[in-house]
C-alpha cells in the first residue's frame, strides 16, 4: 500500500472498531502469544519502542512486565485509544505521533522494538527503509511481523494437497501483481535477505497459524525475535 494511503487508513470508524474486531479472534490471540513469549526473555527496565503501537494492545504487559515503553502512530486517532487505556496505568509510557518511516529519536535509542501487524501493508522497498530505521534506534532486539510465500519446494509436491497450496499460492501472487488487495505477502528469500543485510540475527520464529493451515495456505504469518549483531559479527 503507497505511503499517503497507509497514513489514511487508522482513522475515524475503523480506529474506533479496531479492537472490537479483532480481540479474541485466533490470530489475535496467537500474536499476544507468540509476542509476550518473546519480550518474557527480557528483564524489568527494558526500554521497548512499539510502533505502530494502534489503539495500544500490548500496554498492559508493558506494565506488567517493568518495561518503560514508547508507543508512536501515525494515526492521532489511534494514539487517542491507547491513551485512554495508558491513563489507567502506571507510569513509564510515552505515547507520541510518528512514522516508522523516520523515527525521531537518536541511535540506539531503545533496547528492543516491537512491529505487529504493519508490514503486511507495506512493499519490498518500504519493508526495508522500515527494518533500517528500526535497527538504527534500537540496541538488542526486534519482534516483527512478516507474512511471506512458503517456498516452492516446501509446499510438498507432487502430492494432491501439494498442488492445493500451489495454486492457493499462485492466486495470492497474481493478487498481489494486480494490486487487487491491499495487503502484502512478501517473497521469503526477500525477507531474509533482507535481515541479513541489515544485520539481523534470526533467534526465534514462529508462525502464527497451525502447522496444517500454514501449509494449505502456501505462505506463513511469522513473527520473528531478532538480534542485532555489530558490523564485525
């Protein structure tokens, strides 16, 4: 989805029925999972950036969890949800305007950054500014979420449910090349590539759907736990 779109999307009724949507459905209970299972390996006094941080889903955990937290939205109307969830928590949460595009705070900034439900909207080149950025303001730690193509080879040909997930894989593509759906499922060599080349250790993945629903689809909703390595590693 272009840039000025995204930036339009978050507002007005969908930002006002965005939880009621979605909390409880199985992926989202998956995500909350997979997402806390993760940011557990991380002690009190952990600095997380979320972003976008939408009407505020994981705040509570923060809290729970002794983190200090930075929450940024493009979208105002989303930000107004999650500060009424922060205002009944504790202190330790910022809650700000901002593009995961260009993020306005220096290196390093925060030990890990957390990126739910975000780049299944965006394209190659922008998953790639986004990741940069990300990596650039953060010290240890990143969990993402990327949907991508199961490869070819791993869709279990030629066996009949094998050439089921091939043509469910095709359409998706052809979708995808004829802009008929918004959303994004990017190539999976793409998205290795592209951590490898911003230096990003892979330490966990785990995908959101069951094992048999992954494989019927013929592509993955993975959330990642990866590691910032320094130039020399």
């Amino acid at each position: 989805m272009e840039k000025r779109k995204l930036e339009k999307k978050y507002y007005g009724k969908m930002s006002a029925t965005y939880d009621a949507l979605r909390i409880g459905t199985p992926q989202w209970e998956q995500e909350n999972d997979i997402v806390t299972g993760y940011l557990r390996r991380f002690s009190p006094g952990t600095s997380i950036l979320d972003i976008p941080v939408g009407t505020g889903r994981f705040l509570d955990f923060y809290v729970e969890q002794g983190f200090t937290v930075t929450g940024l939205d493009i979208s105002s109307d989303m930000l107004a949800h999650a500060r009424d969830k922060a205002a009944g928590l504790s202190a330790g949460i910022t809650l700000q305007e901002g593009s995961i595009f260009s993020i306005a705070y220096p290196a390093n900034h925060f030990d890990v950054s957390v990126c739910i439900r975000f780049m299944d909207w965006v394209g190659e080149r922008d998953l790639a500014t986004a990741l940069a950025e990300l990596v650039r303001v953060t010290r240890v730690a990143i969990v993402v979420y990327v949907p991508a193509y199961v490869p070819f080879a791993m869709l279990g040909l030629p066996w009949p449910a094998g050439f089921g997930r091939l043509l469910r894989q095709l359409k998706m593509r052809f979708y995808k090349f004829r802009k008929r759906s918004d959303s994004v499922i990017h190539e999976r060599a793409v998205v290795l590539r592209t951590f490898s080349e911003l230096g990003l250790k892979i330490i966990a993945k785990q995908c959101i759907d069951e094992t048999e629903d992954s494989e019927r689809r013929g592509h993955e909703r993975d959330i990642y736990l990866l590691e910032l390595q320094s130039p020399q590693d």
